[in-house]
C-alpha cells in the first residue's frame, strides 16, 4: 500500500475526528486509558534513538494503546495514535484497518 493514500485517509481522520459535533465528551473516557495513552506518547515523544530501537520503542507504545483500548475502546485518541504508529511501523494495512473504525465509529467516541 502506498504511503501518500493513507497519510490523506489519515488526515482526513483526524480531521473527521476533531470536529465531529457528536463526539462524546472527555468526561466519558476511563482514566486508566487516559495514563496508558499518555505513557505510550511519552515512550514516542522522549526517545532520541537509533532506527532499530527506534520501531522498539514504537512497539511497546503500541502496546500501551492495546492496553488502553481494551480498557475503553471508545478512545479515539487511542485508535489515532495506534493508526499514526503502526503507519510509521511500516504496517499501512493494519493502520488503515484502524482508520476505517475510526471512520465508522467516530459518533460514539471520547476525545481528549
């Protein structure tokens, strides 16, 4: 799958999530999932490593999102920053898969 088709789906996801009108509201999202987001962007956003540690680190953010998915898997920002990872993974099939739930359940997710 070529990467230019799913960088616009996702763009278009995110724009889809940000400024649908009937998304609930953040007040609904589990707390739990809330910190292992966090976690997971932290493990992303805080390593200056080389490219094999680099899809390690992402790897285990991932992992973190799973975790708070299952918890509430009507977090959106869970879904989105899973589909942004496994595309930087190089796994735009999976991505795209999360884009299309994201597309399809957006009314009934949380956003933070």
């Amino acid at each position: 799958m070529n990467k230019i088709p799913l960088l616009i789906f996702s763009l278009v996801v995110f724009s889809f999530g940000c400024s649908h009108s009937q998304v609930k509201s953040p007040e609904t999202i589990n707390i739990d999932a809330i910190k292992l987001n966090h976690q997971a962007m932290d493990s992303y956003f805080n390593s200056l490593l080389p490219a094999s540690a680099h899809d390690k680190t992402l790897k285990k953010a991932l992992n973190l999102l799973n975790q708070a998915i299952a918890i509430d898997s009507n977090y959106y920002g869970a879904y989105s920053n899973k589909m942004v990872f496994q595309a930087e993974l190089n796994q735009p099939d999976s991505a795209f898969v999360i884009a299309k739930l994201i597309v399809k359940n957006g009314q009934k997710m949380s956003q933070l």
